[in-house]
C-alpha cells in the first residue's frame, strides 16, 4: 500500500509542477500581450508609467504579479470602457457585462470571447450521462446586463441544446430589502419561480439547468406543490452558485429536495464559484462520506485563486487555515493582477484532476460581511 500511496504522491506532484510550469509560462505571454505597446489596453499602458518596475522585464513568473498593487474595484466603475479594450483585439465585437452596482455606478467589464471560452471549459467537466448533448437547458438566474445568461446560453448552444430562459432584475430585488419589503420580495421571487415552471412543464425537453441555491430550492417547492418533482419534469443536471452554497444547503439539496445520490434519484447537482472577472471555478465531487465539503479549484491558467492572510494580502495561508480570497485574471483579454475578493474561506490542497491550490467553505470577508445585501442569489 505505501508504494502505491508514494506514486500517487509523486504523480501529483509532477502534475502540479507542469501545472506551475504552464502558469508561469501563461503569465509572460499574459503580460507581455497587455503591456506591449502594439497588443496592450490603454489603461494598462498608461498605468505602466505609474508603476516602480517594468512589467515587460521584471515579470518572469505567476510570483512575480505580487510586485503589481492590487486591482482596485474603483478602476472599473465607469467608463469609457473601451480603456480596457487591448489594441491587440482592436475591430472585434465588445459586449459589456455589469456585476454588482446594487448602489451607484455598477462595475464593467469588457469581454470579446472570454465568456465563451470559459463555459466551454466547464462544459468538459459535465458528465454527459447526466447533461446529455442536444438536450435543452433552463437559465433560472439574473438577466440583463450580466455574463451568467450569455454563458449559460452558449453553454446549452456548445451542447447541441437550446436555452431557455427568465426575466430576473435582481437589483430590483436589493431595493425592496432594503426597504424592508419583504412580501413584494416574495411576490417577485414568486414571479420568477412561475416562469421557470411554465418552461418545465410546456413540453420542451428541458433536462439540464442553472439556478441559484435559492431559487432552485423554491423551484422543488413550486414543483412539489403541483404535485411533481424536479426529477419527474425530465431534469437530470443541475449546475449552481453563489455564497449560499454550504455543506448544511448542499445536504439539505442532495437528500431532502433531488430524492438522493444521483445514482438514487436521477439528478447531478454540481456546484460552480465564479464571477464576472474569473470566469467559472469547478467543484471538487461533493459527496455524503466528506460531508458534503464543498472545495472550488480555479480554471488555470486563466484565472488563479489564492487565499492569503487577513494581514498581508501577499501571503498565503497554510492549508485547511482560513484566509481571504484573491483572484487573478489571466487572458489575452483581461488582466487582473491580484483582485481582492468579497469572501473568505479555506486552501484546500491540489489533487489529480486539478493539481492546484484550491479554496472551500467560501462565505462573506467578514469584515464586510454585515453590509453584504444577499438578495436572489
């Protein structure tokens, strides 16, 4: 038994030094594309000349983006938004994806194919079995102005399906709590869970979809009310996200409202932690025997996540200690060199499919997390 244990471990760690190799290499190119004089972005290179190093000499490695300062939310909140257009990707098509703003200006992010790219990713992580190819998908998330819809979308087209989704405001939602309107919360809650069953039940062959923890526990219960389920309107995979995702929710999820395992009721329900600037990180198997741990490995060398002390945000924590959750974005597209994160949570160790660093237990920085408004998600 030790020999197989000690040539697990020695595969793993090849597997994470090619990892680290394919990182670093992947930071160069990174760099060099934003902050070369043909291929940069104009924030990026007017931000050069405020900077105390070269980043075209002085970057060598993923460690070396420690020298930049982090990435402050403020940079993003208006525009004009073509500054974050790289010169490299200049007569392209730009969309524009908003994520929080649920006071003053929101903030923007320019994204040509990334989104895409990201979904496509994360498609080759769905097991077929369960999210068979051609079958139609359910959207039941924000709309708008946000990347979660055109994502989805493109996940259902990239599987030979069709999307179908709902309209969902959720800054709509914000302001009736902040005013302590909780039956028109409700009434709204109760508007988008209607739309979503009349998709389910109109005969469309819907069998995969998205939803939020929130939303999709009162989709079972609207479902359960009318007498079926979720399994019995032809559902089999479910992928979900947001900070509400706890081992007690997950649980709760598996056994109370899918009817099981998905070997015992028919349905996956996958776990996902992204947002708008990282893209879409996956989840490590969830299953009864871990109690329902919940750990999120980032899609390298694209985006990166470390968890770092609460008092130097350039150190990271041993593992299974609890830190703060800094992101780094990494694509031809955009460039995030240490973005601090509104969460907080667990390192979790690398291991064969992700031979990387990962993080669990993500929940509300705790300094901010009383004037966090959870809404929807």
């Amino acid at each position: 038994m030790s020999v197989a244990g000690e040539s697990s471990s020695t595969e793993l760690a090849a597997s994470a030094a090619e990892a680290l190799d394919r990182l670093n290499e992947h930071t160069l190119k990174t760099v060099h594309w934003h902050f070369h004089d043909d291929t940069g972005c104009p924030f990026w290179l007017e931000k050069k000349a405020e900077l105390n190093f070269d980043p075209l000499k002085d970057v060598k490695s993923f460690d070396d983006l420690k020298k930049f300062p982090n990435f402050e939310d403020e940079w993003l909140r208006g525009g004009p938004i073509r500054r974050w257009v790289p010169k490299g990707h200049a007569g392209k098509p730009v969309f524009v994806f908003e994520t929080g703003g649920t006071t003053g200006v929101p903030k923007s992010r320019m994204v040509i194919e990334d989104h895409w790219k990201d979904y496509e990713l994360f498609s080759d992580t769905l097991p077929d079995k369960y999210f068979p190819r051609g079958a139609n998908w359910l959207m039941l998330g924000p709309s708008g102005p946000r990347r979660l819809r055109l994502a989805v979308e493109h996940l259902a087209q990239h599987r030979d399906g069709i999307c179908f989704c709902i309209d969902l405001d959720p800054r709509w939602v914000v302001k009736l709590l902040k005013k302590g309107q909780m039956d028109q919360v409700e009434a709204y809650k109760k508007h988008c869970i209607d739309q979503a069953v009349t998709i389910l039940t109109a005969g469309h062959d819907v069998k995969c979809m998205f939803a939020t923890p929130k939303l999709l526990e009162s989709l079972g219960e609207a479902l359960d009310e009318k007498g079926t389920s979720l399994a019995e309107v032809g559902i089999t995979g479910i992928f979900s996200g947001g900070t509400e995702f706890t081992p007690q929710w997950t649980r709760f999820c598996v056994e109370e409202l899918l009817g099981g395992s998905p070997e015992e009721s028919g349905v996956y329900m996958t776990p996902t932690y992204g947002n708008t600037l990282m893209g879409l990180a996956c989840s490590k198997q969830i299953t009864a025997a871990d109690g329902y741990k919940i750990s999120y490995y980032a899609p390298q060398p694209r985006a990166v996540t470390e968890v770092v002390t609460f008092e130097d945000y350039n150190q990271v924590v041993g593992y299974g200690e609890t830190g703060r959750v800094k992101l780094y974005t990494l694509t031809d597209e955009f460039f995030v060199p240490g973005f601090m994160e509104r969460d907080e949570g667990e390192r979790e160790r690398p291991f064969a499919t992700y031979p990387w660093d990962g993080v669990s237990g993500v929940r509300p920085f705790h300094e901010l997390a009383s004037a966090t408004t959870v809404g929807v998600y």
